[in-house]
C-alpha cells in the first residue's frame, strides 16, 4: 500500500514543525481566558499536538492576552458526547469532537468519515476538505459551533486475538465498535458488534466481551492493547476517526473581528499539525504493536508480545467496496435523506469516485 511513503510526504506537505501562523497582531486582540476540552491524554493528539499548542503556542502567539484551561476529556471525568454537549450550551468556549459521535444527532455529520472513504491519508483529507463548508453549517444549526479546525486520530485500524487471515476472519467475532457505520459495516462482515467507551475497551478485551477492536494503531499502542491481542489489519473499517475543534457559537459572536480571525489564523496550525501526526501514527502504530525498533512514539511491544500486521488482500479489497456500495452508503442515504445525499455526491462523491444512491 505504500504507507511508509505516504506518510513520509503527508508529514513533510503538512509541516508538522509549523512556525506560528501569520495574523492579526497581538496587541490588536481582546484579553480572554478560554476553557478548553481537548482529546484524551493517552493520545499523540493530545500530547504531540493539542497539549503544546493550547500551553504554549497560543499563549505566546497572543502576547499573553490569552489565558488557555484546557483539560483532557479523560482528566476532566467526561466522554467527548458530554463535552461537546458542554461547548454548546456554553459552559464551556472550545471543544474537540467526533463527527461520528454528533452523528447522532444528525447524520450528515457521518458522511464525512464513512468506513473505507479514504484509503490514504491524503485521500481522507481531500475529502474531508471538500465537505467542510457541509459540516461547518450544520455545526452552526444543530450544535450552536463554530467550526475551527479538523483533524485526524489516524486511519481505524482492526486488531484482534489470534491472527487476522482476512476480512473472512471476522465472522462471529464479537467486536469493539463506537461509532454507527462500523458497527455496520462489520456486521456485514458476519461480527457480532458491541458499543464499549475508549476507557472501557482494554478490560473488555482482556474479558472476553470483546475478540477485537476497531481504534488507530497508536492509540491501540499506547492503551497497551498489544497485551491481550494477536495481529491487527492495516484498512480503515472505521474511517479516520475525524474530529473537529468547536466554539460555542454565541461566545464566537460576542469577540471581535481581530479576535476571530486570530483566532482561526492559530487553529489553521492545529489543523495542519493533526493531520502530519495523524500521518506519522499510522506506520508508528503499527510498527510499536509489532515491536520494531523503528517504534518513535509509542511503546516497542516487548518480546513474545508483538503484534502480526497484516494488509489486505485484492479479494478483501474486492469485498471491501462491495459493502461500502451495498451496505455502508445505502444505509447511510437511508437516514440522511436525498438532499443530504445529493450534496455527499456532489463533493466527497465526487472527491473519491463513489456515488452513494438515492434513498
């Protein structure tokens, strides 16, 4: 598949060493404290690039007239569907959500992380790129956020007890899903699925309540999940895992001007530093849980722990988009209605050469 190549350019294009972005000038910005929710502190988004940036970067950037609260979602003692629901009722400024998860609330929101959307990490992100003006007013009008950037986790992996022959494999294996259009993907697939919370995944496959579990490769790493299992396929069963930045809509319409576009003149620099460490995790991931010596930012699985990786096959490929055409979109287009499926066509459609049908 080339992702040693892949991920080399995506990193080097996205800059993950980013200087400080151009903007208004500090002093023409108003003073403000901001509380922040951000990613949970076991993941390299959280500390690679969401932790420096909000104790750091945006401090300095502002000349000190911006004082940064932001706290993990794990740390705060809350999942990502309660801290969004926080951001728009306004107790707190800025979240970082799930797609997928406010999905629930409407289901345009999943169309921009379908399962197997974008095999590569540029194919992810020009789609994604293309449905951005769709999120971000539906943002506005069913969540009351302002969109402020968009980022990977990384591509969501499969990694089970036993090893992985091919998506054949999965037929009546009881597995780990969070999100609607990989628990039916999966099923499909002849699985059993079960809806568990990140925190609650590791026991649940240490258990047996789980054979396996969809999540990135590095944060499968660093959760230590190559305790317990086997091997893990390399094919986005559950898309990128893409999240945004949101600020409560009345707090964004009360700053001026300068404040905003400071504002996002910054989270431009996070959304190119999520999408360079979304990059790099996947291969990373994949080479910690198989205990490379390449391994850079996660933990080496020790000796009689390493992981096996396997890649799919043309006939898993072959089977791959058959579920996306007669299952994963038909499905989809069913609960998003034909409007919303028109403008799906109209951009990722378009985008990656899939049409999703009509309801």
């Amino acid at each position: 598949m080339g992702t040693r190549k892949l991920l080399g350019s995506a990193a080097m294009a996205a800059g993950l060493a980013a200087p400080v972005v151009a903007g208004p000038a500090a002093a023409e910005i108003q003073e403000l404290t901001i509380a922040v929710i951000g990613a949970p502190s076991s993941v390299n988004a959280w500390n690679r690039v969401q932790k420096p940036f909000f104790e750091e970067t945006l401090p300095q950037a502002s000349g000190g007239r911006f004082s940064i609260e932001a706290t993990p979602h794990n740390e705060a003692g809350i999942d990502m569907v309660e801290a969004t629901r926080m951001a728009t009722d306004g107790v707190i400024n800025i979240v970082n959500g799930s797609f997928n998860q406010v999905a629930a609330d409407d289901p345009t929101f999943a169309g921009i992380d379908l399962p197997g959307i974008g095999i590569t990490v540029e194919q992810a992100r020009a789609a994604a790129e293309t449905y951005r003006p769709v999120v971000a007013k539906r943002l506005e009008e069913v969540e009351n956020l302002k969109l402020l950037s968009m980022q990977p986790n990384t591509m969501q992996v499969i990694l089970c007890k036993g090893e992985i022959t091919g998506l054949d494999y999965f037929r009546g294996k009881k597995v780990r899903v969070w999100a609607k259009a990989m628990g039916d993907y999966m099923e499909e697939l002849g699985s059993t699925t079960v809806t568990i919370p990140w925190e609650e995944a590791l026991p649940a496959l240490q258990s047996g309540v789980a054979d396996c579990g969809i999540t990135s490769p590095s944060n499968a790493n660093n959760a230590h999940w190559w305790e317990v299992l086997d091997s893990q396929m390399v094919i986005p069963l559950g898309g990128w895992a893409i999240s945004f930045f949101g600020a409560n809509l009345d707090w964004w319409n009360g700053l001026d001007a300068e404040t905003q576009a400071f504002i996002e003149a910054q989270f431009k620099e996070v959304e190119e530093r999520g999408w360079a460490q979304g990059a790099l995790d996947l291969q990373d991931g994949i080479d910690c849980n198989a205990g490379k010596n390449n391994c850079q930012y996660g933990i080496k699985a020790p000796s009689g722990r390493e992981m096996t990786t396997i890649y799919p096959t043309d006939a898993d490929l072959e089977l791959h988009s058959e579920i996306m055409r007669n299952s994963v979109l038909p499905d989809w287009a069913a609960s998003c209605g034909a409007d919303c499926v028109q403008v799906w066509n109209d951009t990722i459609g378009k985008t990656v050469g899939i049409t999703a049908p009509a309801p």
